[in-house]
C-alpha cells in the first residue's frame, strides 16, 4: 500500500508538473492573442439604463450581450459617469461606481463588476439577444443633494463624486459615506435682454450650470452656466471663486453666436499639446480653445455634411495620442452624425487675412480625420437623401501603447443605436494637408430607446477566484482517488 501511494504521488506530480507547463503556455499565446471586453453604459430619454458587453475579438468581431437593464429614473437620464476601479485585494474582485443624473433632481449610484463575464447565456430563440447574469451589478441608493435637475457628473478620484445642477451648486460628494464634503454656489445671472412684458415668476430666469471640467492637478476648476456669457474660474482647494472671463461680442460672433443666441458655454473640457496645457469652451455651433494665460487661441467651426443637415455640436472631448508628450486632439461629435478630430497645435493654425475695418480673426484649428457613423447603415439612413442621425454622446478609450496603441470609439445615436469603431491611434498623427476618413466599423447594437449620454470602460481579466472559473477548469475525478477511497472504507469497516 505504501508503496502504490508513493507510486501515486510521483505519478501526480509528473502529471502536475506537466499541467503547470501548459498552463503557462496557453497563457503566454492568450496575452498576444487577448480579446478586448468593454462594458457600455447608455441612458436615455425612456428614463432607462442600459448595460451592455462588448467583446472584440483579435479579428474585429464583435459579441454583444446585455448585463443590466435599470429602470433607473422618473424622467429623462441626462448624464452618467463612471468612477475608477476600487484598489485591488487579494480574494476579493474590484468594482465601478455608476452615477446617473436626470432631471428629477436624483443621483442613483450603482456599483458594476470591473472584471470580463465569466460566460454568457446564449438566447434559446435565435431573434433574442444575449445576456450575462452578474450578481455584483447591482444598485446602490441615490443621493437627494441638488433642488433642480442634474447637468453633469464626474469622479475626479475613486473618494470624490463631483455634481452640478440648475440650482446653480456643485456639490462634492465622499464615497466612503456618501456625506456632502461641500457645496460651490455659483452666482445666479441677472436676467439682461428679457422683454419687459415677461410673465417668468420671482427665480424662472434662465440659470443654472451647464458643465464643469476639473483640471487634471485637481487644483482648479472651470465652469459655464445658463443665462452667463462668461466662464467662472473656481480654486478647488479653498472652493472659492478665483476669476470670471467674459466672452466678447466679436468673440462670440466667429463661432456662430449671434445677436438673437444664448452666447453660453455648453461644454468644457482641459486639454493639452506640445506647447503646453489648454482649455476649450464648446457653444451650440463652434468651439474657442484658449490658453493658460486665458487668452483665445483659436476657434473650431464645424461645416455641414450638407445643407439639409445642421452643424451643431453635441459633445467634446480631448483624446490623448502620445502619454510621453501629452499630445491631444480635440474630438467633438455633430448634428449630423460625425465625429470630427482637430489639432490645436500651433504649427496647425490657420489665420484667414482681415476684413476692412475689421479685427483679425482668431485662427482655425486644423481638421485631420473624421469618424462617418453613417458607415454601416441600412435602409433610410444609407440613403443620401435621408438625415443622419445624430451623436448625442461618445468615448474614446486607448488599448494598448507606442505604435500599437488603438482607440476604440463608442458613439450613441439618436435613434438607439450603439456603434463601435477601431481607430489606430497612428491614423491621428500622420501629417498631411488631406483630411482622411478613419475609424472601421466593428458593430452596431440597437438599444430601442432614444439615447441621451454613454460611458464606457475597458473592463478588466476574468477575478481568478472566480467559482464559475474553478468549476471551468475542473478535470474531473482521478481513478485512483476512487482507489483509496475505497480501501479508506474498508479499512474503517474492519
């Protein structure tokens, strides 16, 4: 008997000395050959949160599958962001927090697994989609901080949580406790230009933030407002106002705002080039990008696909191309279902020479790549006598570095559908004086609700300790396990 076991135990490790090997062959081929697993967000004006994985295998197919489907508001979502993953711990699998703000004054806060799925449930009928269960997506409660309709959200940190709304505030919000840390009032606007037969009661004046950007040393911070054609300065450390810039009427005027418009900033956003660091300010027709002296450095006006289409941008973003150099573009989705890519860099400016009696214009930041979402279409949209839906919201996430580095697009339109693109981050850097068409269309997924705003993450490698994982990789019972079992039994028995 002794010597069966010590036999036994030999044989069992050769055997596992043999299993460890291919384990760690399969994985060196599975890290060159690694699908990308990410997990979209998308609200709606159905008051409905959508969750949704998409894998993108190493020849560009892509697999969607439905994770959570919130009912999540009493009125249209607004706005989403997404937080950082929590530290990692041993045994213990890391997580996502999701805010969402409509405007039925909440914040709902959810928390979602950060790990790929460890499988998905295919439909029994072949029209139905597919689905991944995960216990870990579940809700969290919400947060009653703001008395008017929420604008935007933003986690600067994974212990921050950052909300403006038409109350005029910012609220910053501790994770740990969910206790409000403080609250930035911005003052309300007069009412300037109203007609003096207006019926709006005592407060109905235009007011509110519309958007708010933290700058990346968590430092400073820049916001717009409804009703203001300025943008505030804030100073994050003692959370009081720090300057207001006004926009100038011929300012205004080279980016398509008139005398009968709004003149307030609807987006913000911080970016940066090889000349230093830069903020820009988005309006309902153009874009004025100013540097770190406050001072314009040039201006962005998207033209039409057409004339039966609108150039009215929805949103804006900085896409970083090189992290040693901080090298941005500026990237900013229209009316008419493009995302267009600009460069800010001052090589790249153009100036166009003065009117008579005019100032100088500011100068033109250089169109290199549009990303087409017409792309892919089927029935009225592929025809050229239809409208394009429109981008109301996208992101851009970086896979991947040096030359290899790739971007993947995930663009919302408003007719509920959800695209994916592949953009070589290369396509963006090349010079030339041609504007090129980039982004290949991976897929496209039908929400069935008119979206309003998406987030995105790339998520991260299955948890190990996964129990659906132990029980992948179980090989089943050894015939000699049975063998000692039985003479276990039988020797107790005498």
């Amino acid at each position: 008997m002794a010597k069966r076991k010590r036999n036994n135990n030999g044989e069992s490790a050769a055997v596992s000395t043999v299993s460890t090997s291919k384990k760690l062959k399969s994985t060196t081929l599975q890290s060159t050959k690694t699908p990308t697993t990410i997990q979209i967000v998308a609200g709606s004006y159905d008051r409905v949160l959508h969750g949704i994985t998409a894998t993108i295998s190493p020849d560009d197919k892509v697999d969607f599958a439905d994770t959570f489907l919130f009912d999540a508001h009493d009125s249209a979502i607004r706005c989403l962001a997404l937080s950082p993953p929590s530290a990692p711990v041993p045994k213990q699998t890391q997580k996502v927090i999701l805010a969402s703000g409509s405007s039925d004054e909440r914040v709902n806060l959810y928390h979602l697994s950060a790990h790929t799925p460890s499988h998905v449930v295919a439909p029994a009928v072949g029209t139905l989609k597919a689905s991944v269960q995960n216990s870990q997506n579940k809700v969290l409660g919400s947060l009653s901080q703001h008395r008017s309709s929420v604008t935007a959200l933003y986690f600067p940190t994974r212990s921050k949580l950052m909300s403006s709304a038409e109350d005029n505030t910012i609220a910053v919000t501790r994770t740990r406790d969910w206790s409000l840390l403080s609250e930035i009032k911005a003052p309300v606007p007069k009412p300037i230009g109203r007609p003096s037969g207006d019926t709006a009661p005592l407060g109905g004046a235009p007011s509110g933030v519309n958007d708010f950007a933290v700058h990346p040393s968590m430092k400073l911070m820049i916001s717009v407002g409804k009703g203001e054609k300025c943008m505030r300065l804030w100073n994050l450390v003692t959370g009081k106002k720090a300057g207001v810039l006004t926009f100038e009427r011929e300012m205004l005027g080279q980016v398509g705002e008139g005398k009968f418009s709004s003149g307030e900033g609807r987006k913000v956003a911080w970016g940066a080039t090889d000349s230093g660091e830069e903020f820009c300010v988005g309006f309902d027709k153009g874009v004025l990008i100013f540097g770190m002296d406050s001072k314009p450095k040039c201006k962005v006006v998207p033209q039409p696909r057409d004339k039966k289409h609108q150039s009215k941008i929805h949103q804006l973003c900085y896409v970083q191309l090189d992290e040693t150099k901080d090298i941005h573009v500026l990237a900013l989705s229209t009316e008419d279902g493009r995302i267009l890519f600009y460069s800010t860099r001052p090589e790249d400016l153009t100036t166009l020479p003065a009117e008579k009696g005019k100032d100088t214009p500011l100068p033109s930041a250089k169109l290199i790549a549009i990303l087409d979402s017409k792309d892919g279409d089927k029935g009225k949209d592929a025809k050229t006598d239809e409208r394009v839906p429109r981008i109301k919201d996208f992101t851009a996430m970086a896979v991947g570095a040096g030359a290899e580095k790739t971007l993947y697009i995930i663009a919302g339109r408003s007719d509920g559908g959800v695209k994916v693109f592949r953009l070589p981050a290369s396509d963006l850097s090349e010079k030339g004086d041609q504007v090129q068409e980039v982004g290949k269309l991976l897929g496209t997924y039908e929400t069935g609700n008119r979206i309003t705003c998406v987030e995105s993450f790339v998520m991260l490698p299955r948890f190990e300790g996964d129990d659906e994982l132990e029980l992948e990789n179980f090989e089943g019972f050894d015939e000699a396990d049975d063998v000692d079992e039985d003479n276990s039994n039988s020797s107790d028995s005498e």
